[in-house]
C-alpha cells in the first residue's frame, strides 16, 4: 500500500490590498504580510512570477521569510504560455530558471503552466514543452546557463545548492483539452494536469495523472469573487482526503481573491484537513 500524500493547502499570491485590515491585521506593514500568511498555511503559489522574471533576492528573501517546513509553488511566466504558446521555448525557459527561483532551494513545491483560453489541444506542442522541463533542481540549473541577455549575468542565479525532485502541473482553459488523449501524454510525461474550480467557464477534470495534485480554487459560483460555503469546503477537504490516501500529495492554493475570500477558505480547509 503507498504511503499517505502530504496535503498543503494556501494562496494564490499574498500581496492584495483589500486584505489589509481583514485578513491582514490593521497595521500589519506590508513587508511582513508573507511571513503573516505563511505562518497560517502550509504553501503558497508565486504567482508574480507569471507577470515577469523577478529577481534572486526576492525569492531568497520569501524563502527566509517562510517556515522551515514550507514550500512554494511558482507560476511560469506568461511570456512562455501566452506569448510564446508552449513554442521555441528553450531560451525562455532557460531565462525564468535563471532569474533567481532556484534560491528557493529545498522550499520548492511544484510548477504551474497556466495556459491561455486561446490555446487549444495539441499533442506534439504539448509533449515538445514536456521534454525541455527540468525533473530536478539540478536539471534547472544546468538548463539556466543558457539564459540570454534578458537576464544579464551579473542577476542570474545558475546554480542550486541542494538538488532534488521537480515536479509540474499544466491548467487548461480551453474545452478541446476534454481530448481523451490528454490523459495518457500527461501521465506518459508525469505531468499533473491541475483540477480547476472557475464557476464553469473552463473545464474542471479531476483525473490523476501524476503522483501528484494540483488544485486551484477560483470561486465555485463568481469566478475570482466567490466564497466556498462550508459544505463545498467539505466536498474539496473530503477529494484531497481521498487522493492523498492513494499516496499523491495534494497542493490546494485559492484563488478566489477580489473579495478576500482566499485567505479565510485556505484557512477553513486547513482546519478540515489538518496540517
């Protein structure tokens, strides 16, 4: 019988204003928010990644910032699934590996590629992006060496001072990924195909098809905007449950921030399913 899977449960960023004063306590300066917030969940997704290639220091900084037994999941940049589309992408992956998320080191949790509505289902692109990936710490810096002019030499971090595991999880948004195809390339690339609440506008498919789980919560009514009543929290606590007990371990991170819900549900699922 496989071992039990680890459950971590947290947020989609930390950095949002309309939580100072609720979940952040009034006068909390903004500094300390992500140490507030670590010390309330088990994980939290780096979600400013996606937007642009952030610096050694920062991630240094989140790491210390965390506790010892934390980790991160991080989000790949959007210059390489929504400009880029999965394409010609050595060189763009080679940059967000070099720009300073290997100094998260041993708090380095799964990756996410979130895919754009846009783009539909395409075999050969996808297996073609699973084959650059890294499966290690090490494989990612080996692979950050060959990073550009956009990361200038003296700002790349190309080396990893502990090696272990990597792992991934591809969301998608776009209905031609219900292909029963899709299935049998992410569980031939051990890749995790992340379970999607987003209040029905793009597909929520919750079959395993790696060791591990990948879910994001965006709100089960109002996407982004909605809060989880207590009987859908007990819906997700009883999923993780189950996939954990088949020995996967499960990464939950909500998503459903522009009213502050995020926060609150992490925590209440937490409470459900134990640290």
């Amino acid at each position: 019988m496989a071992d039990r899977g680890t459950i971590r449960v947290g947020i989609s960023g930390w950095t949002y204003p309309g939580w100072r004063g609720d979940f952040y306590p009034k006068g909390l300066v903004q500094r300390r928010e992500l140490e507030y917030a670590a010390q309330r969940m088990t994980s939290i997704e780096i979600n400013g990644s996606f937007y642009s290639l952030q610096r050694p220091s920062s991630y240094a900084t989140w790491r210390d910032q965390t506790p010892d037994d934390f980790v991160f999941a991080v989000k790949g940049g959007r210059f390489i699934t929504h400009m880029k589309r999965l394409a010609g992408a050595e060189v763009p992956l080679a940059n967000f590996y070099a720009s300073g998320v290997l100094a998260l080191g041993a708090k380095t949790g799964p990756y996410l590629w979130q895919l754009p509505p846009s783009l539909g289902y395409d075999a050969a692109r996808l297996a073609s992006f699973f084959d650059l990936l890294p499966r290690t710490l090490a494989d990612a810096a080996r692979l950050a060496e060959g990073h550009d002019a956009k990361v200038p030499d003296d700002r790349a971090l190309t080396r990893a001072d502990v090696d272990l595991p990597l792992r991934h999880a591809i969301e998608v948004r776009h209905g031609s990924f219900t292909d029963p195809g899709l299935i049998d390339l992410l569980r031939d690339h051990d890749i995790a195909l992340v379970v999607a609440d987003t209040a029905g506008r793009w597909p929520l498919i919750e079959v395993p098809t790696s060791d591990h789980m990948y879910v994001r919560l965006h709100g089960d009514a109002e996407l982004y905007t909605s809060g989880y009543s207590p009987e859908a929290l007990d819906r997700w606590a009883d999923k993780c449950r189950t996939w954990a007990d088949a020995g996967r371990d499960v990464h939950v991170y909500f998503d459903n921030d522009a009213k502050g819900f995020a926060p609150h549900d992490a925590m209440a699922l937490i409470g459900r399913v134990g640290r």
